[in-house]
C-alpha cells in the first residue's frame, strides 16, 4: 500500500482528494504547509501532491527538501507558466484544479509504478554451493530486469530469458525459481548446446532399456526429474527439431514419454528458457517452431549487455575481483586506476564472462598489490600507441577539447571518417572511451565500432600508475 502526502491549505479541497485516494487503497496523510509537511519527514512518503501556493513556502519548494520522493504540484491558476516552471524545478507531473478523478488517479498510479521500477531491490540468488548474494547493478535496465524477476516468478508461467552471451541468464533463472512457489523444489539446468543432437532427447525426456544401441538400463530425463520443480533450458535455440516437438508436448499437455517407451507420464513443471538468438526470425526460416516459440514467450525478460551497464561495470569488476582473490588467496589486490579506466571504457563483447576472465588473468599475473592493464590481457583495449598513425599534437594549453557536434554534421571539408579519425586521434590521450563518445554524439559502442572499422587503435593505459 502507498503512502501519499497532501499537502494543501484549503480544508475542504485536502478532505476530499484524501477520500478519493483512500477509496484506491492508499494510505494518506493531510498538512496545510511545507513547514507541517517538513515534521512529517517528506522523504518517507512514495508520493506528495502538493499546492503550488502556500501559507508560507510554496509547494514547489518540497521538490527539495522531499528528496527523492516524488512531488506533484497542484494549482488552480492553470497556466502553462507555472506548470513549466514547476516541472524544471523537478516535479515528476502537474495537475489544474479543479481536477478529474479519473486523470488524477492515472497519474497518481503512473508515479508509483514508475518510482517501484526505479527503486526495484536486487533479487538474493543462492548459488550451488548455497550462498546467497544479491545481484550486482543500479542502472535503468537492470531495475527493470529487477521489477519483471519480482511479479514474474510467483505467477508459475513460462519465462524466455534473451541476451548476449555472459550476460548472467542462468543467474536470473535461479533467481525466479527461488522466488517461486516451487523454490524447496529441484531447479534443474540444462544447456542444450552442450549436448550432443543425437544424445538430447534421451537427457530430456529418457529413454528404456534397449531403446538405442548402448541403452542398457532404462533412464529417467531432466525433465522428469525437475517434475514439481523449474526445469530451465539454457540455449533453447538449439533445440534440434524432434526434440521441440517433444517439449511441445510438455508445455501443451504436461506429459511426456520416453525414447522407447509407449507409455506417457504426467509431470508438473515450469519452464525457463533462454537464447542469445531471435527465436521468431529462427522461426521464420524454419530452424525454430512458431507455435513451440509463442508457448515460450509468456513472459520475457531482456538482459543488457554489459557496454550497456556503463553505471554497473566497475561495481560488477570489485565483486569478481574479490572472489578471483579469495579462490587465488591472494587477498589484497586492486584495480590501478588505469585497470579501471580500461575496464570501464572496454566494448565487453563477452559481457559479465569476459569480465570475469580478465579479472581472473589479472589476479593470476599481477607482480605487485596492483593490477594494472597488460594483466587483464585486453589486447583490443590495450593497444600500445606506438602503432598509432601520426597526428598533430593536443592543444596542452586547452583544458577541454572543443566539443564537435554529432557526426551527422559535416566539418569543414573533412569526410565524416576522417574528422571521426582526426578528433578521436587528438583527444584520446585527454578523455575517457565515455567522454570521447559524449562529445561526438554518440554511444560507446558505436564508438567502439567505428575505431573497429576504420583501425584506430585504443590508447594504452600507463604501465605503473597506482591506484
């Protein structure tokens, strides 16, 4: 239930916006001022609807001292004045008196929904070896990922999980089934590319003895043995053709039989699914099923990969490094600064794995307490200068480099690779993989892309600066 501040200097206007918001199953409190408002410790509150004009401050001065919760202004003189001033002051909406129920209740329940997004707790998920930890990331699109892993896995629907290669969708379906109804039941995992075609239908579903040439005793599958449980399928996009008929049949009817056997068999399990391929473009061209594929996509869940999580990487690199340590008892060790600046400004096309493995060879090599970038083993984010194509030296003088404007714009009489060339060349020494992006209008992974196509190389951080 929310809890929701009025804060509203006419009795009558205040008695009734809190009756119409209690009958919505919110909880409400009533104060006549700012200062009043100020008593009650604002920032408790997941919503403050406030006048504009007050005994004493106005409203908009609770955008403030609210901090982060959310104010909404109200004011009966309706202009678009202050309804713009207001919301570059940090108001998330604007309401007129005298208002509509039903657009007040819309945008009262557009700000919650949006505010329990954007605070969504990371999801603890118990590993193997039994340890709980958290999910490590604050960005945008991991809140989301957050928020869907919350409502999906009490619902007992069938979840596809899509994204790049090491972006952790193991981690997510571990983290659905232990907050599932079915979580004292097995979890079992299964990555379809690891097993061989002629092999996989008899892993899932079993098979009898003297089903196939070496089947000497009869076997139970995966799929079985998860029954009651969460069966989670890793590279489904792999999934030979028999064996998506055979899975079909188990989301459709809940039954399955064995390889050999004529008999078929109840089982009761959810299924989580996962693929770094598009499904419905497989679909299309006949690698996949259509109608297996809509079965699937109940509910989907869309991972980031990690050149996305710009926010998230060096938070993500101090939680692997502390377990690289702890697994090399090597206890003690740093990133230098320069290993940051790498870390931070590297594409990641291998996502949280990759990550991981550079950790893993920086603990391995370090010499000192530091780590520093020839450990990590980035040679594409390690480039040594010295191949670098000759350039006009940076303006040392100039503390920022000019900003250029997008690479829509033409410059001057250069082509839009040879400016891209000349400004990145110029000012990589100066600015971050970030910083460079920024200014040309850009995001880092175009950047990346382009020094790709055009063979620039990527600066080298220094070899002993310390952290």
């Amino acid at each position: 239930m929310s809890r929701i501040l009025i804060v509203e200097d006419e009795s009558i206007i205040r008695s009734a916006l809190r009756r119409l918001l209690e009958r919505h199953d919110h909880r409400v409190s009533e104060v006549g001022s700012v200062a009043e408002a100020c008593d009650l410790g604002p920032r408790e509150y997941d919503l403050i609807i406030a006048d504009l004009r007050l005994p004493g401050a106005p409203g908009t001065d609770l955008i403030r001292l609210a901090e982060p919760a959310p104010v909404m202004i109200m004011t009966s003189y309706a202009s678009m004045r202050s309804a713009v001033d207001a919301l570059k002051m940090g108001a998330v909406d604007y309401v007129a008196k005298p208002f509509d129920h039903d657009e007040l209740l819309e945008a009262v329940s557009r700000i919650l929904h949006r505010q329990a997004s954007q605070r969504a707790e990371p999801p603890a998920v118990t590993d193997p070896v039994g340890q709980a930890q958290p999910m490590i990331g604050r960005c945008p699109a991991m809140q989301a990922v957050y928020t869907r892993i919350r409502k999906t896995a009490p619902a007992d629907v069938t979840v596809l999980i899509q994204g790049e290669s090491g972006t952790g969708k193991e981690l997510v379906a571990r983290a659905l089934h232990q907050q599932s109804r079915r979580a004292e039941a097995p979890l079992i995992c299964v990555n379809c590319a690891a097993i061989p075609e002629t092999l996989i239908e008899s892993e899932l579903f079993g098979h009898e003895k003297g089903a196939f040439t070496g089947a000497n005793s009869a076997r139970t599958g995966l799929v079985e043995a998860a029954d009651n449980g969460t069966l989670f399928l890793d590279e489904i996009g792999e999934l030979p053709p028999d064996a998506q008929a055979r899975l079909l049949r188990v989301l459709q009817e809940g039954e399955i039989r064995k390889v050999g056997s004529v008999e078929t068999r109840h089982v009761n399990v959810r299924l989580i699914a996962a693929t770094h391929r598009d499904l419905y473009s497989l679909s299309r061209t006949g690698e996949f099923r259509l109608d297996l594929y809509y079965r699937l996509n109940v509910m989907q869940i869309d991972l980031p990969p990690l050149r996305d999580r710009e926010d998230d990487i060096v938070e993500i690199a101090d939680a692997l490094l502390e377990k690289a340590c702890q697994r090399h008892q090597r206890h003690g060790l740093r990133l230098s600064r320069a290993a940051r600046r790498v870390i931070q400004d590297a594409p990641w096309p291998g996502n949280v794995r990759e990550l991981e493995n550079a950790l893993e060879r920086g603990v391995i090599l370090a010499e000192s307490h530091l780590i520093h970038p020839d450990d990590l083993g980035l040679d594409g984010a390690t480039t040594s200068l010295d191949a670098r194509p000759a350039t006009a030296a940076p303006d040392v003088a100039s503390s920022e480099p000019p900003a250029p404007g997008p690479l829509n714009e033409d410059a001057d009489d250069l082509s839009l690779e040879d400016y891209f060339q000349h400004f990145v060349l110029e000012h990589q020494d100066q600015m971050s993989e970030t910083e460079l992006a920024h200014k040309l209008g850009i995001s880092r992974k175009c950047l990346w892309e382009r020094r790709q196509k055009l063979g620039i190389p990527r600066k080298k951080g220094p070899r002993r600066q310390t952290g």
